[in-house]
DNA sequence: TTCACTACCAAGCAAGCGCTTGGTTTGTTA
DNA sequence: TAACAAACCAAGCGCTTGCTTGGTAGTGAA
C-alpha cells in the first residue's frame, strides 16, 4: 500500500533465463496443447493478456471493454465475439492462472526432497508467480476476487482447495518435524499475506534477486539450527 | 483471499471493554474535539462511517452516490453539500484513519520499555485498527488505493511518512539489539502483508484472541530466546 | 421578526457503461 | 472456385453514473 506498483515488463513471451523459468515454459506449453489456457499468439489469448494487464493497473470495473478492444486493435462490441460477457474475461483470466499455479506446485513439491525444502518450494513457486510473466493474472487473481460474480467466485474457489491442500499438508509434515512452532494454517495464512504484498514493493530487477526474498521469507517460517 | 470477509459488526460508537479500547475512545474523542475527524454523530460522520462500511463491502468503484445515501437517509444529490466530489468521501475515510493510526502508534510506542515491547506495540497496533471499531476505514485505506486519484493519493502518502518512520525506526533499533535477524525495511514490508492479509482470514470473535495473533505475529518476528 | 445558515429535496442533464444487432471481411478447406 | 466459419465493423440502445441546479424547511442569534 502507498507504495507504486511495479508492472512487468516482460510479455507474455517465454523467458529462458533460468532453471525455474525454463520449466515454467514447458509447463504453460503443456497447459496449451491440453487447453487449459489460451495460445497467446491467438486473439483471445492477446485479449486476455491485455485483460491481466489492465485489471491489475486500474482494477477490473475500472477498465472498460472500449479499453481492452482498443489494446489489441478492435471495436468494442467485436470482444463479445469471444467471450459472453466481461465476467467472463474475468473468470478466464483467474481461472488459467489458478490451473498453472497449482499444476506447478505439485511439480516442484515432489521434485523436493526434505520437509524444508518443499515449505521453500511452497514459498519460491508462490513469488514465482508474482514476480515472473505471469504476474499480471496472479495480481488479478488475489486482488480482483470480489469484482468476480458469485458463481463464478465459487468455481474458482473449487479448483483452488487443491492448491491450499498442498500447503497444509507440507505445513502438517513441518510441524510434525518440528521445523515450525506456528499453528499450520495460521502460519499458511501469515507467509501467504507476506508473500502477496511483496507485489507492491519488491522489484524483481533491483538489488535483491528473487532467490533472496524466498530465503527472507522462509526464514520467517522455519528457526535456522 | 479466496476466504469470505468478515465484516466487524460494531458500529462507530466507542467500545470499553479493554484497556485497548479505552485509550483509541480516548484518543479518538480527543481527535473529534480537535477537529481532525469528524463527529460520527454529525450528518458528515454518519455519511463517513457508512461509505467506510460499503467502500470495504463492495469496493469504492461499486459503491454509487445513491447506495451512500439511501443509507443515511437522504438522497443522492444532498451528499454533495457535505462533499465536492465521491474523491473526497474516500479521501476523507483515508485521511482520519490515517491520522489516528499514527497518533495511536506514537502513544504506544512511548509507553513500551523494551525495543521487544516496542515491535509488539508496531504489530498490536495495526492489528487492533484492523480488527476493531476502525476496521472499515483501514480496509479501505489498504485495499482502495489505487481509487484515489493521484494529488489526493499524494496528500495522504505525504501524511502516511511518518508512522512508517515510526516502523523503521524501530526495526533498526532492534537489529542493533539483534533481535531480528532479516533486514529491516524488508521485515517491515513482509510484516505489514502477513498483518494485513489477516482481514481476509482472522476472526476477533473466533477461538483466537487478537492477543494471540499478535504473538504469533513477533514468533515471527523475532526469534524467541 | 428578520436574517443567515445548515441540511436537504426534486428533477434532471450529460456522459459513459455493457452489450446487441445485422452485416462485412478474411482466411481455410473441399 | 464455391462454401463456410471465424473475426470483426458500424451503429446505437437502454441503463446507470456522478453531479448540477434552483428551491425549501428548520434552527438559532440579533
């Protein structure tokens, strides 16, 4: 809050500049081919990319549907050729975001091999969203939720129990292990707000790289030995 | 997110059932007397407190001039012989709670001792604004940011400087003393997001006392001895 | 009684909104 | 080259929005 928010610079393009990224472009790739999310490259994936981006800048009921058609270069009424309503780009633009999020984790959390670094992988998979390409939708996703109309909150809340699921039973295992004193879900709660506000102050290009934050953060979760 | 709001059920009236309320009805009726908030019983408060309730509800944008005033009783014209503009309720809501919290974090502050009590007082006292009879107007002023327009954000940034003063100076006190261990402005920030985010999970009428949210909070915080 | 002031009403304007409709272009396949 | 669907245009409808205007009721001081 009170601080301005860092957009991405980086389109919704591919970036192959490390380990992390490299898999999370195989994964969207796959995402595709399956049709879970949209090919950019066509007019409705375009459609929801501007969607991402201008909903996080102005928020969705400050963003016309006259804004978005005139972002990829159409009238107005020619958007209700692609989705039934402005609800609906809405929706869509959480809904891909909350597939991939979750499709993601359960990679990297069976990749992990001790209790600790699967709570790291809770914590560097939920920054990699913020911060990387697909910040705009996972901005969207967190702080547009109420803009979203009922039913459709409810099938978004649906496929996101699985999500939570995997925290809380990582969290189970860290408590039983004694690697945190927190209550699990308080604690999932807690890492969770200080994971998301970092959208409005930390600044993947500045001094402090990515990695660092998620070692601040599970510093914060787990007492070093 | 993702989790239903819970909306505080107490009305703008003081509430004296603790040590806590009792010193904010006292700071709050010495800020009325000073004329830096507004009388809730005044025409201007009663039109502040319910744009504080809906602009928290449904979100500023969602909120019409006509909603405001049908809840105080008047129509939707008569609201701006108290306002030039809808700008002006927000920056309005914004302002007193903005006030308030940091005259009530610098009483706080100087009455704890220790530099530990003093991170306590930073993490008890948003808390308390969040969860208690201010609730509406701080979720506002966090959530509704981006709705000022930028001079009027201005104004209230301007006025903001000085309670996270409050917070980094603090916080450098205690990495003197060691009792943390991140650094910390990036502390600051990842405490105000797991604070903060606690609007959209913690109960103060659950089985979980505010005070012992505010201990998990510091466990955080600061590595017990 | 007069005057000024606060608080509000009644009516409506101008602009912007989401969305519809009927028709046209464009690219692909047979 | 004919047929077809996807993508889009042009125009505008019906509604809601923030806000204005000109006037009125109630209240307290001189």
């Amino acid at each position: 809050m009170l601080q301005p928010v860092q957009f991405s610079s980086s389109d919704s393009r591919l970036e192959l500049d490390g380990d992390a990224n490299v898999s999370m472009g195989v994964l969207l790739r796959r995402l595709i081919d399956e049709g879970c999310v949209s090919d950019p490259e066509s007019p409705k994936g375009r459609l929801l990319a501007a969607a991402a981006r201008q909903f996080r800048q102005k928020g969705f009921s400050r963003t016309t549907v006259r804004d978005l058609a005139a972002e990829v270069g159409i009238l107005s009424g020619s958007i209700f050729h692609h989705f039934k309503n402005k609800d609906e780009i809405l929706f869509a633009v959480m809904n891909e975001v909350v597939i991939a999020m979750e499709e993601r984790l359960q990679v990297r959390l069976s990749a992990a091999t001790s209790t600790r670094d699967k709570v790291r992988a809770l914590i560097e998979n939920e920054l990699q969203f913020i911060h990387g390409p697909t910040g705009d939708a996972t901005a969207v996703l967190i702080y547009e939720w109420r803009a979203l109309s009922e039913p459709l909150q409810q099938k978004i809340l649906e496929r996101r129990r699985a999500y939570f699921k995997l925290w809380h039973d990582t969290l189970i295992k860290a408590e039983e292990e004694a690697l945190i004193t927190v209550e699990p879900d308080c604690l999932r709660q807690l890492l969770h707000g200080a994971i998301v506000w970092s959208i409005h102050w930390y600044q993947p290009q500045g001094p402090m790289p990515l990695e660092s934050l998620v070692d601040q953060v599970l510093s914060l979760a787990i007492k070093s030995e």
